[in-house]
C-alpha cells in the first residue's frame, strides 16, 4: 500500500529551500520522514515535488497521495508520461472511468499539473505568481509563507503554468436524471456496488479496523467486508458511553467480536493540542476531529494501516435530521437539493478527518466510491427520507441482509455526541 501521507511541490528560482520550508510545516504527517522527486539545472528554473510517509514501505514513481482502486490495473506511469506531453485533456478523460481517493501532482521546470478525486478526498493547494508555483496538502504549510492560497478544484486536473492557468474537468457526479427504481431494486443495486468499493479498497488496505459504532452504516460495512476479508471492529468513546456499550452489544448480535477502546478527558486534551497545534477548528469540527484522531492514533499502535469509516452515508441516503425538516416545511425537492448540496460540500468534513488521520493510518470510505456518489445521486428522494423515516433505502440493505431489527432501526447518533468527546471539549472550554 502507499506509504505516501502527504505531497508538497514548487517550481522557480531555487533562491531558498522552498520545498523544505513547506514540507517542514507538514512534518507531523511524516512519521517516517520525506521523499523527494527532483530536477534541476543551475542558472534555470527548478522543479521538485516532495511527500510526507507515514510508514515505511515502496515509494510510487508518480508522486500521488492516496489510492486509485478501480481499475485495478490503472496505469500510472502511462498517465504521468501523457501529462509529461501535456496531453491534458486525454488524461482528464481517462480519469474519468477511475474510482480512487487521491491528490497528484506532477511537475517539471515550467508547469505544475494538480490532480483530485471527485470528491475531494485528499486535500490539495496551490500558489501561484509570476516566478513560483507552489502546491501542498495542507494550506496552512504555504500560507505561512506568505502566500495567498487557492484550493485545488475538486474532480479535475489544473494546469498551471507561471502565467496562466487551466481547469480540465473529471467527469463529474451529478445528479442527472432520476433512475426509475423502486426500493428493492435500489437495495439491491446499493448492496452490489457498495460490496464492489468494499472489495477493491481491501485489496490495498494492508490490515484493517473498522470504527464500529452498531448504527446501519458501521453494521452494513461490517457485515460486508468481513465477508470478503478479515477487518477487526473497533468500539470507541468515553467508559458507559452509548458507543461503547451499543457498539459491543451489536458486534455480539451479528456474531463478530469488537475491541473495546475506551478514551479519558486526558485524551482528548492531548489530542485537542494535538490537533490545534498545527490548524484552527471550530468547536464541533474539532469534537469530530479528537474522535478521528483518537481512533487513528490507537490503531495505527495495533499495527493496522487503515483505518475504515461510514462517512458520508448519512448525506448519499438522507440520514440528518435536516432532510426531514426540509422536507416537512418545504417539500421533498428541498430534502434533495439539501442533500445534493451536502454531497458537493462534503470535502469541507472530509479533509477535517484526513487532517486528523494523516500522522497515523489512511482512512478507508466505501460510501465515498464514485459509482455509489453517482447511483446515489439518481436515486429518487422518497426512497430516502419520508416524513417518519430516514436512510429507508439503507435500511433495506440491511433487512435484506438479514441485520438484526434492533441494528435496522438504530436511530442516528453522530460520533461526537455518542462517544462523549463533545461534552468534554466544552467541560475542558469552561474549566479555562
């Protein structure tokens, strides 16, 4: 698997060691140090793309952070020598059948190439000025060198030359039309490709744990993945939290065993520095983010190199609060363009959660396939969220795999609240 945590880049005058300066603002990602790629000639431009490991292990030839899952074959040499040709939009049109999470950036002494998945999932920023263009995973590492910095477009790639730059767009996941699928059928088509990103992210995850909490979207991946290969359950939060208690007891109905990691106040102060050492959060990104953390952090002690989760469940099949709200006050269009918006937004939490993630392990989420984005987006709303009921489609999946009752209709409890670490975090803000 990618040892890779992290890419920084820069092309220009090598007055400095600029590359240094920002892969040092990253070093907590880099557990095992740096890799550079270089070229450069005295007199002329340089070019340089560096990257965080996290562990040790075989370095890719092309510098990329993440994976690309499908197709399994994908070759990355092939596409780095089409961008080397600046063959720019064959390569975004190649891009376009690949299911990944993944940030690239290619480089030489005039043009800098930027490369995202199309949600976002691993996070990458540029600058750039008329004799420098600089890139890196985390804003903070080039903003602190006094530079204004962009995000990278999401689901794209970016050509960036020192004058001019250009966006090709990765075909992206809309909602297009709504496919005419009645609930079975929509289950069933769920339970397929859900199965199909679970088994291709396995086959370059090295071992596994599973952050269970016993809700349908932690149970269905459970259910799942240890039926392809083995994934070890992880119960997390604070001694007699809902989490924990709920989290051991679904494990034993759907007959697998889970480890019980409990957390003090002393944990999530020291991951609370940990974590604000190095970016500012609010106080509910950084209640999400000490869970992330804490989790990753533990796992990665047990020797597993993945970390796997449900996020984005909730958005792809209607499981807030918010989208029955909506769609009791303003119809069931208004709870599909709120989710729609949630989904193309949804890079805001999931860069959160890589950023508490990187120093440990690399975070592995099904839900967030691309073909399950797209079958989601087309999907009609009703199977999602009615006036009584949220996740119904999901909730199908389950029954069909014959979940138990109790685990089909858990109601939805977000981490931060279920496992206590948001009661702390404002207990420890009143104690300052």
């Amino acid at each position: 698997m990618n040892p890779v945590s992290g890419l920084a880049a820069c092309i220009g005058k090598c007055k400095e060691d600029l590359l240094g300066k920002i892969l040092s603002q990253m070093v907590h990602r880099a557990t095992f140090g740096f890799h550079l790629y270089s070229s450069s000639e005295e007199g002329k431009c340089s070019a340089s793309v560096g990257v965080c490991l996290r562990f040790q292990g075989e370095v890719p030839s092309v510098p990329i952070h993440g994976e690309i899952f499908e197709p399994e074959d994908f070759d990355l040499k092939r596409l780095h020598h089409a961008l080397l040709d600046r063959c720019f939009a064959k390569a975004a049109k190649v891009l376009q059948l690949v299911d990944g999470a993944y940030s690239m950036i290619i480089a030489d002494e005039r043009d800098m190439v930027l490369i995202r998945d199309h949600l976002g999932l691993k996070p990458l920023y540029y600058v750039q000025k008329p004799d420098l263009i600089a890139a890196a995973s985390e804003k903070n590492a080039l903003q602190k060198l006094g530079n204004e910095v962009e995000e990278a477009p999401r689901n794209a790639l970016l050509h960036l030359s020192y004058s001019e730059k250009r966006i090709y767009p990765i075909q992206e996941a809309k909602d297009g039309e709504v496919v005419d699928d009645d609930l079975d059928e929509a289950a069933m088509r769920i339970y397929s490709v859900l199965k199909d990103s679970i088994a291709s992210r396995l086959k370059r995850a090295g071992n596994v744990a599973l952050g269970f909490s016993g809700g349908v979207d932690s149970t269905l991946l459970a259910k799942i993945a240890s039926n392809i290969g083995r994934v070890d359950l992880l119960c997390f939060g604070f001694e007699g939290s809902r989490d924990v208690k709920w989290g051991a007891k679904a494990a034993e109905l759907i007959g697998l065993d889970a480890q019980i990691y409990t957390i003090d106040a002393e944990d999530v102060k020291h991951a609370r520095d940990r974590l604000l050492a190095h970016r500012s959060l609010s106080t509910l990104d950084l209640a999400i983010a000490v869970g992330v953390e804490l989790m990753a952090r533990r796992v990665r002690e047990s020797g597993y190199q993945t970390l796997m989760l449900g996020q984005l469940a909730d958005e792809l099949f209607g499981g807030y609060m918010r989208y029955q709200s909506a769609l009791k006050l303003r119809g069931l269009d208004a709870a599909q363009r709120l989710m729609i918006d949630d989904i193309l937004s949804a890079h805001k939490g999931l860069e959160r959660d890589e950023y508490a993630s990187a120093p440990y392990v690399d975070l592995c989420l099904p839900y967030a396939s691309k073909p399950l984005v797209e079958y989601a987006l087309k999907i009609h709303p009703r199977l999602k969220v009615d006036e009584e009921r949220r996740k119904i489609v999901l909730r199908r999946v389950a029954e069909m795999l014959n979940l138990p009752k109790e685990i089909v209709d858990a109601p939805k409890k977000a981490l931060q609240y279920s496992a206590g670490i948001f009661k702390a975090i404002e207990a420890a803000k009143k104690s300052l």
